[in-house]
C-alpha cells in the first residue's frame, strides 16, 4: 500500500512541474510562423521560490543608493577649543563642544556613504533564473516573435504590435540587439519594459507578467542556461 501511496504522490508532482515546452512563433502580425522546441532539462516547471527570493534581494540591494550623509563631531565646523579646564571647575569634563551629546554637536552613528551591494553564487543566480522563466511559462507568460521590426519609430505602431500579440499588463520585451526605433517607440508606453536578452536577469522576469522575446535571443538565452 505505501509503494502504491508513493507512486500516486510521484505521479501527482510530474503532474505539477509538467510545462508547455513546445512554444509557438508569433510574427508582428499576431499569425503563427513557426514553432520552438525548449530543452526539458532547463524547462521542467520546477519553481525553487527560496532562490527567487534571495535572487531578487540581492539584485534590489544592489541598486540601492546610500544618499544620506551625517557629519561627525569631526567634521561640524566649530569646536576647536575645549570649553573649559579640565579639573577644578566641578563639571564634568569636555575635549570639544562638537561632541554628540550637545548641541550643535556631530552625529554618533548617523548615515555614511555604503554599497549595500553583494553577489550570489554563480549557479545559484542562474538557477534563480530558471525558476523564474519556468513560473512564466507555467502562466503561459512567454511569447516568442520572429523579429522586433518597426516600419517607423512610433509608439502608436509599437503599441499596435502589443495588442495583436494580444499581451496586457506589465510586459518586457526582450530583444536580441537592440534597434533605435523600438527604443524610441517603446519609451513612452508606461507597462513596457525593453531589454537586451545576455542582460535579463531573475528580476526582471519577474516584474512583468508577460514575455514577448525574440526568437533569436530566447534561442541564446537557452544556451546560456545549459
């Protein structure tokens, strides 16, 4: 019965990771051209949702910007004679009316300049990607277009290419290099994110709920992941 039990339990998770591995080619047009076959190993549905969150922490750390700075007790201008002796007086003794717990005085622990940036293991940012593009094509997120070819460099006519790939929400295009006039046509939609595939990392697909990648960069994105 347990034997039984565990293959039930086996067949219930092939169930869970199994993904549409056989995408189809959209031209600008929104009509099917062609087909493309993903590797199983990379694409096997598997989301490690550990990895995707040390993932995005790290690449959000690394865009922080520490822009807050508070001047120390030697860096507040003033102070450079001690307020009085130092016995004698019955008061407690001062080296510099700058120090933190007067008036007027430097900060203790204040703000300084830091890179709060860090790096993941090599491996680990690239199985963070995985996982990523694996939760997007269980959503059937991802939508492969020959080539990202503007007739002019409008973003009425980009936008037109959007919605006959019938993609809405927060969207990335990914192409393989990029043209100035889907740069310049791309600019002023406000869900719209354009990139280059060699530089799309686990964060990025994350932030959009579709895909529209280019055929040729998710072809080299694929061997990159191998």
């Amino acid at each position: 019965m347990r034997e039984i039990k565990k293959m039930k339990i086996k067949r219930v998770e092939k169930k869970m990771t199994e993904v549409k591995t056989r995408l189809s080619v959209y031209d600008l047009g929104g009509k099917v051209v062609d087909h493309i076959n993903l590797d199983e190993k990379i694409f096997d549905g598997r989301v490690n949702k550990t990895l995707l969150y040390e993932a995005k922490k790290m690449y959000e750390a690394n865009k922080r910007q520490c822009i807050g700075v508070a001047k120390t007790r030697a860096e507040v201008s003033g102070g450079g004679a001690k307020p009085w002796r130092q016995k004698g007086t019955g008061r407690a003794r001062v080296g510099s009316s700058r120090n933190p717990i007067w008036r007027h005085g430097g900060a203790a622990f204040g703000p300084r300049p830091r890179d709060f940036g860090y790096l993941m293991p090599k491996k680990a940012a690239r199985g963070a990607l995985i996982s990523s593009l694996n939760a997007r094509l269980k959503e059937n997120g991802i939508k492969p277009v020959v080539k990202m070819e503007l007739s002019e460099a409008k973003t009425k006519v980009f936008s037109s290419v959007l919605s006959k790939l019938k993609v809405d929400g927060k969207i990335l295009v990914v192409v393989d290099k990029m043209s100035p006039e889907v740069k310049r046509a791309s600019g002023n939609l406000k869900n719209v994110s354009l990139m280059e595939g060699r530089n799309i990392n686990a964060r990025d697909v994350l932030l959009n709920e579709c895909i529209v990648v280019e055929k040729e960069a998710l072809l080299k994105l694929v061997e990159r992941l191998k």
